[in-house]
C-alpha cells in the first residue's frame, strides 16, 4: 500500500550537550581551556592513568542544579554517576562518566517545549586525524589532545515536543540565551561549547503515535541544524510515501553537499554496558545547595519577554528582541528606570534598534557613548515634541559618534521642534501657494497629494519640523475635515 | 646483620629511636637480602636508601609495596605484562603518607597480574615460592608482599585485598594481614581490580606491626571519594585476654557440608583456637550468615564486571605495551590487548563484559548486587550477637605449585571464607594459628565497620597466647 496522499507531519526532540563554564574539569583540577597548545591541561585523572581516581567538581554541580532550576525541572536530592564503556582514543579510561538512570534534573519546560532531562557528565578528548580526508578513515596517523578530556559536560534531552525545523532553531536560539543568562558557558556552537543532535521521525498528521526515529548526530550551527532536520523530514517523508519504511540508525548531515550519510544502524549500535560508577559516591544536592543556586538563577529571557509584553505593553517581536538579550534588557532597563513622566515603555523600546544598528548588533549598547539616561531623555523630547523624529535621529547619530546630552545638541545644532508660533503656519501657508495643484487634490479629499507639501515644509526648516504637526496646518488651512 | 632482620618493625622502630641501631644500616640489610631474593617476591628492589628524614614516626622502617600501587618513578606493573616498564608519574596516597611518616619504600612486589588471583601463579613476571616451602604457592594476588616479610627480605609490607589478597597470603606464609574498612585507606594510586571491594592494608610478622603499619596508611584522601575520616586513631594492641567477648562461627560456611572442602589439619588448627579463644575468656557459639554461600557467586560477578571496565584503559594507547602500533585501531587494540594480559584477566573480563551486557544485566550484576546487600545485612545481623565473626582464613594451606591452575573454580574456592567480607564492606584480620604438616593455618576475625581497634585487640590476645614462630621462614 502506498501512503502518497497522506500528509505528514515531523515530530522533533533534541539533545544538546553544553560545556560548563567552570574553572576546572568535572573531575580533577586541571583548568579548563580553549586554544591552548595541545596536551597542556593534563593529570593521571583526565589521562586515565592507571590507579587515579575521579573527584565530583562542585561547581559544575551547582551550574547543573541552576541550569536544572532555570528549566523548571526537579532536581534529584540524590542521583548517580555510571560508567558508559566504549573503546575509542578520545576516551582514556575506556568509559566516560555520565549519569544514566537516575539524573541530576529530570522534567521540566522551557517556551512550548518538555523538558525529558538534564545530567552531568564529562567531555572527550579531542582526536586529530593527520593525514588527506581529515576522517580517521584515510588517516596517515590520529593524535590526541587531552586538554578538552574531563570537560564538564550537561546533557539537556528534550522530549519530541518541536514540530519544524524552523522551531528547532528558534527553542535552541532561546535555549542559548537562557544558558548565557545562566552564565554557566559559553554556548559558542562553532568551539563546540553548544553541540546539539536531533531525533526526527515523521508520521502522518493527526496520528497519536510516533514514527521510527533516526538521530542525526552534531550539526554544529543554527543554520545546519535546520537544514539537516529538513533533509531529514523531507528524506523519511519520501520513504513513507513510497511505501517504504524508516530504519533506525544514526545519520550524519554533511553541510556542504546537504547529503546524510548512515553512521551505524541499530543493530551496530553500541552496548554501553552502563553501570553505577564505583569510584564516586551518590551526588547530593541538599537543601542549602539548592538555595544557593536559585539564588543565582536570575530573570530568564522567556519570563522578561513574558514580563515586558505583559506590564510594558511591548509588542511581541520587540519584547522578544530586548529580552533575549541580556545587554540590550539591561540597557532598556536603566534607560527606563530614568524615563520622566509621559514617556511610555513602548516609545522608549523603539529607540533601542535604532541605537542597536547604528554601534552594531553585536554591541553591547551600554558600552556605547549613549548613556541610558541620554536615550530616554531624547525619546521624551520627541513625545513632549520638543524635537520632530527625523531631528531625533540626526541627535543620536551625534550622540553615538560623540555622546553627551541630547538637549545640549539640540540647542547647538538648532534642531528643536519648530511649531505654530515658530512661523510654521507661515511655511505651510508657503507650500500650499508654491505646489497649488497638490492643494487642491488634497482640498479635494485626496489626501495622498499631501506628500509633496508636507516635503517642502520639511526641506525648508530641515526636517525640524514635526510631521504630524505639519499635516495639521496643511490640513487646517485647507479646511479639510 | 641477621640480628636487625629478627626485629620485629616495632621492635625496630623503638631500637631507631633509641639511637641503638642505624636507619641506614638497617635499609641496607633489608635492601642486600631483597636483591638477593630467590622467591621472585620482588619486581623491582631500591638501589640504595633514601636521605633519612628527620623525627617521623617510623624512623626509617623501609616498607615492601605490592607492585599495583602507583610509585614515581619506579616500575608499577600490577603484575601484568601490559604494564611492563610503566613508571607512573605519581605516587599512590597510602605509599606518599607511609613515606612521609618515615617508611622508604624498600621494593615493589610481586603479585596476580592486576590482583587477579589466589596463589600468585598468574602473574606476568612469574609465580613467587613459599618460604615455608618452595615447592608450594605463597597464596594470592599479595603473594610477592607475603613471601618478602615471611622470609625477612622485607620488614613488613602492604597489599591489597579483594576478596581476600592480603588474608589468604599471609594465612599461607604465616603472617598477620588486615584487610580494612572499605574506604578507611586511599585507593588513590592503587592501580584497580574491582573499584567497590579494593583496599590497601598491612601484611606484617605480628599484630602489633600491623597496628603500627595501619595507624598510618587510614585517613581521608580527598583524591578519593570514597575514602572516610576514621572515627578514631589506630592503637597498639595490648589485650592479654578475651573476656567479654562473643565469637560467632558461621554455620553456613563451616557447618558439616559447607565446610567438607576444609582440609583436616586446618580444621584441627580452627578448633584448637577456638578452644583457645574459650581459654581466654571468650564466648563461641554458631552463628548464621545465610547468604554467605552465595558470596562467591556474588563476587565473581561483581568483581569482574568492575574489572572489565577498570581494565578498558590499558588500550596501547597511552601508556605501557602495545602491539600492531601501525596498523588500523581495531587490530592495534585486539593484538595490544591479547598479547598484554594473561589468561585468567582475560577470563575475567570476558565475565564481566557478558555480565554487564544489555538483557544480562538484571540477571547478573543486578541480582549480585541484591546478594550483596543480604550479605552485608547477615553481618549486620550476626553482629548484634557477637562481636566478631571467625573462621579459618583459607580451607587449605599453601599448595603446591601448579597443583590448581587447570581449574579455575576449584582455585576460587580459596576465597569461600574470605570473600564475603569485602563485599560487605568490613574489616577483618587474619593471623597464624598454627602450623599443619609444617604449614602455616590462618584464623581469621571479622568484625563491624570501624571496628579495626577491637580486631587488633582480640588478635593479640590469640596471638601471645598461641606463640606461633614463623622464624623458619626466614632462616
């Protein structure tokens, strides 16, 4: 039987492991580093000399707990290390140690998707293969470089809650602004600090249940991550409505030709042969240690967004744009804290992109020449039209350039607000004489033609003018209703 | 010279700090006889002593170190030919604080290749001979560190103990070994066999040594995780009697069937001391221990599953041999592997692997795990009753060379009465009753966690009463 007229729909979980940003490794004191000549961060415990033995970093205990906290998850009082065996020269000890059936955080939510769980375990060396191909098939030799190995790790698995590949780059957006908020890494996907896997299946829209999973292993950018899983999705899409079934296995999604190749499939896929880690104790989380860490989770992206759409009345988009941004909400917020009366929240925010493009988005504005204060009070000069929006932007582009306060520039570059009794209404009265055919159209009802007039006003006092202003005078002296 | 060999360590601690003998003089008579040594007890012997340190505890009483614990600088082998030529970079946590209160490291020791073993005939560098009879095994896997202090090549020394290493040796050459609490040593730099149930501990001519030795080898080690602060110091015995004391003899493990495998002189030996023990003021009654004889089927599940991923590292990667270097990394591990350990690890690892294996695992390690639990709980219980549980340390004493290496069960068998403590996590100690057909018996006591101080005590009573001479082995 063909399925060639079902439609279908993806069903998408992802597991991403983070590299915690501690001092030292998850279980031994050497410091942790990146870029550093190879082999220069080692001890008998990361090199898994015979006879040395792990010792639970505190730390990334307590990151795991606020990271846990920060997802809305249940963090266990008491959970387990395991041994996950597997042969391979980026794991010294021939077993990584990781959490398996009973885990740090388990449950949770982050946006519109389900947390499964969160655990700790350490990263694996880094393996060079020397040689042509750069994959250890066709190497002429592989090095090791151990300075990664012991790297504390958390694994965050969600459930198959994503339903695009669009979604699964936007919660993973959102997942990295809340683990930078954390402050618990560097969520750098490039160095490998964010590595994130998918499991994608398919099945048709409406149906309970899920579909065969495949994983695809390591797409190592936003931009990958969602054109792997659509290869995916569009992959078992075809197999299904082919009449054909999906196989379990695990894929690897190669950029550059867009092409996934078969890594291993179930029946090659490893036994672990898990067991409890007898070198380590049970780890515990008391009272007090979770106390600590709630004490150092601050505002998350998704709650200050939810937070300035609810009590700001920000839109959406904007909400999402400041919050998501630690730099940019900080900079908001003490741009806000020093607003005067009639300057509201909403009027305040649309100054912040403006700022933003003109230092750069990667800039934090609040190392910028534009005090907080400086911006709110510019804005108020525009709601109290003291300054028209165009005269606005010239202000800021000269405080961005020189900082300073907006009034002050104003004043120097004579670009205040000119109104009524600033012989405005003499202007205006001068336009409509100057362009009488664009008069009496608009005269006439067509208010389009009002462009050309309101653009002599703003030429002639240029651009102090405020717009609205303008329009009412043209509007006025023509006795249009 | 042969006069500094018949002290004791205690005795040579006390003469030292009297100036009435010299630190290295007595290194070196220790160091010439080690060198000399004709039972393959050791792996590597020091050159020469080290600068003396000045007012430490033990003066400069050089120590035997069984060939597992890490040594800078120095060959630590683990008895194993993977590892031949290993000289670690670091010094393992007991062997660094012997060293620090005033013990030079004197040698490394043979041993079972990676502590693997009952009659130290598994080893890499070749089996170790029994001073009491050189035709005959020293026991196992520290039977390079009980050879050396029976025939006084060395004053005392340290070994590990599994599932009996350091109390089924020194039962064999007639010595006093202790195997502690689990956690009351470091592990740290113990190269491992079975995380769960390793533990350092002294193998020394009498208690009072092994007093001596043990008081500084506990502690924390926050290398270690799972090491404790011991609740209180370790003291010199000086108990002369038994009075007050209940000893339980466990029905399950020497009752009429169970105990059939033990051999009559080492029955004869037990009962003597028990008779003894009544001399002395003690209660001896039967005690139950149910589980007990599932133990060794608990451990050697157990044991193996820890080892097999214990021994994952010795990959050729990194350190000690490997085989096939040039060729692709499956072959380089295989060839590595397989030519690097010898039969009984394999084995070993082989039933660990299967029992870890996904669909085995409940059946298995899981069910060994419940076991276990039960057997700790039967001590628990047995210990509301008596304050120790007693029995011979082996069922048999030293057996010739060769005499059980076809059969590897009948080989596990040496463990029946040893084995269960381990995995229960206590202490227990074993010391010379006696001697059958010329050959050393072990009696063995078990007691509570933490209770090394009243095991000593009780064994030094036994001990000055029984008056056992192991001078022969070191003639």
């Amino acid at each position: 039987m063909t399925s060639a007229g079902i439609d279908y729909e993806p069903v998408i979980g992802l597991e991403i492991h983070v590299q915690l940003r501690t001092t030292t490794k998850m279980f031994c004191g050497c410091e942790l580093s990146f870029g550093d000549p190879p082999n220069v961060h080692t001890c008998p415990v990361c090199l898994g000399l015979p006879g040395a033995l792990p010792v639970v970093n505190a730390r990334a205990v307590h990151f795991a707990t606020m990271i846990g906290l920060a997802l809305g998850c249940e963090i266990a009082p008491r959970s387990l290390f395991h041994r996950k065996n597997y042969f391979y020269p980026d794991s010294p000890k021939g077993y990584q140690i990781s959490q398996y059936d009973v885990p740090i955080c388990s449950g949770g939510r982050l946006g519109d998707v389900r947390i499964h769980r969160v655990h700790l375990e350490e990263d694996a060396a880094k393996l060079v293969h020397v040689g042509t191909s750069g994959r250890i098939h066709g190497a002429d030799r592989s090095v090791v470089d151990f300075n990664r190995c012991g790297t504390p790790l958390v694994e965050i698995v969600t459930e198959p809650d994503i339903r695009s590949p669009a979604q699964a780059h936007e919660w993973l957006a959102l997942l990295r602004v809340t683990l930078r908020q954390l402050g618990v890494s560097d969520v750098n996907m490039e160095e490998g600090s964010l590595r994130c896997d998918a499991n994608v299946s398919v099945r048709p829209v409406g149906s309970g249940q899920l579909g065969t999973k495949t994983e695809l292993k390591n797409m190592n950018s936003f931009r990958f991550l969602e054109r792997g899983v659509a290869a995916e999705i569009a992959r078992q899409t075809e197999l299904l409505r082919g009449g054909r079934e999906v196989v379990q296995e695990t894929l690897h999604f190669d950029p550059a030709s867009g092409t996934l190749t078969s890594l291993r499939s179930k029946e090659e896929a490893h036994d672990y042969r898990y067991f409890p880690e007898p070198d380590l104790v049970p780890l515990l989380v008391s009272g007090e240690m979770l106390a600590a860490a709630r004490a150092e989770v601050p505002e998350l992206p998704a709650a200050r967004a939810a937070r300035y759409e609810r009590e700001l009345g920000l839109h959406p988009d904007r909400a999402r744009d400041l919050a998501f941004r630690a730099d940019r909400a900080a900079y908001f917020e003490r741009a806000l804290a020093s607003a005067p009366d009639g300057l509201g929240a909403v009027e305040l925010a649309n100054w912040i992109p403006q700022l933003v493009e003109r230092i750069g988005s990667d800039a934090d504005p609040s190392e910028s020449r534009v005090s907080p204060e400086a911006l709110a009070a510019l804005a108020a000069m525009v709601v109290s039209r003291q300054a028209s929006r165009d005269a606005a932007r010239e202000v800021l582009r000269t405080l961005v350039a020189e900082g300073g306060d907006p009034r002050a520039v104003v004043e120097r570059e004579g670009l205040g607000a000119l109104s009524d009794d600033g012989g405005l209404a003499d202007l205006v009265a001068r336009a409509i004489a100057a362009d009488p055919d664009a008069a009496d159209k608009v005269a006439a009802g067509n208010m389009k033609a009002i462009g050309p007039l309101v653009g002599f006003v703003m030429r002639e006092t240029k651009g102090r003018a405020d717009g609205g202003e303008v329009t009412r005078l043209i509007r006025e002296q023509l006795a249009v209703r | 010279m042969s006069e500094l060999i018949e002290l004791s360590a205690a005795q040579a601690v006390a003469r030292l700090r009297a100036r009435e003998i010299d630190a290295s003089e007595l290194f070196e008579a220790y160091r010439e006889r080690a060198a000399a040594d004709e039972l393959n007890a050791f792996t590597w012997v020091a050159s020469a002593a080290p600068e003396p340190v000045a007012d430490t505890a033990l003066c400069g009483v050089p120590v035997a170190v069984k060939d597992l614990f890490c040594t800078e600088g120095v060959p630590s082998q683990a008895g194993s030919r993977i590892l031949e030529g290993y000289r670690p970079p670091y010094t393992a946590t007991v062997v660094a604080r012997l060293a620090a209160a005033g013990a030079p490291l004197l040698g490394k020791t043979n041993q079972d290749e990676f502590a693997m073993g009952s009659s130290n005939e598994n080893s890499g560098f070749g089996p170790v001979l029994n001073p009491w009879d050189r035709s005959r095994v020293p026991g196992g896997s520290s039977g390079g560190s009980a050879a050396a202090v029976a025939a006084g090549l060395a004053p005392w020394a340290i070994g590990t103990d599994t599932g009996g290493s350091i109390r089924q040796p020194a039962a064999l050459c007639g010595l006093v070994g202790v195997k502690p609490t689990y956690g009351a040593c470091s592990r740290y730099g113990m190269i491992a066999f079975a995380s769960s149930l390793d533990q350092a501990g002294p193998l020394t001519r009498d208690v009072t040594d092994a007093a001596l030795l043990l008081s500084h080898m506990v502690g924390h080690d926050p290398m270690d995780s799972t090491s404790v602060a011991f609740p209180e110091p370790i003291t010199l015995p000086s108990a002369e009697d038994l009075r007050g004391l209940r000893f339980g003899v466990p029905e399950e493990l020497l009752g009429d069937q169970a105990g059939a495998g033990i051999e009559p002189g080492v029955r004869a030996s037990f009962e003597a001391t028990l008779a003894l023990a009544e001399e002395l003021g003690a209660e001896v009654d039967t005690c139950r221990l149910p589980h007990a004889p599932h133990a060794l089927s608990a451990y050697y599940l157990i044991a193996p599953a820890e080892a097999s991923a214990n021994l994952a590292r010795f990959d050729g990667v990194r350190y000690g041999s490997r085989v096939a270097g040039d060729r692709d990394l499956e072959t380089m591990y295989s060839e590595t592997r397989a030519a690097g350990f010898g039969p009984e690890v394999k084995r070993r690892i082989m039933l660990g692997t299967y029992a870890l294996s996904s669909g085995y695992y409940d059946a298995f390690y899981g069910t060994a795990l419940k076991v276990r639990t039960k057997i700790a709980e039967d001590f628990r219980e047995a210990f509301r009753r008596f304050d120790f549980v007693v029995t011979p340390t082996s069922p048999w004493t030293a057996f010739p060379l060769g005499s059980k290496t076809d059969d590897p069960l009948a080989m596990y068998l040496n463990d029946f009465c040893t084995v269960p403590m381990p995995l229960a996590g206590i202490p227990a100690i074993s010391l010379p009753s006696g001697l059958a057909d010329g050959l050393p018996v072990g009696f063995q006591l078990a007691g509570p966690a933490f209770s090394e101080n009243r095991l000593l005590e009780a064994a030094h009573a036994l001990e000055r009463a029984i008056g056992f001479d192991g001078s022969r082995a070191r003639a």
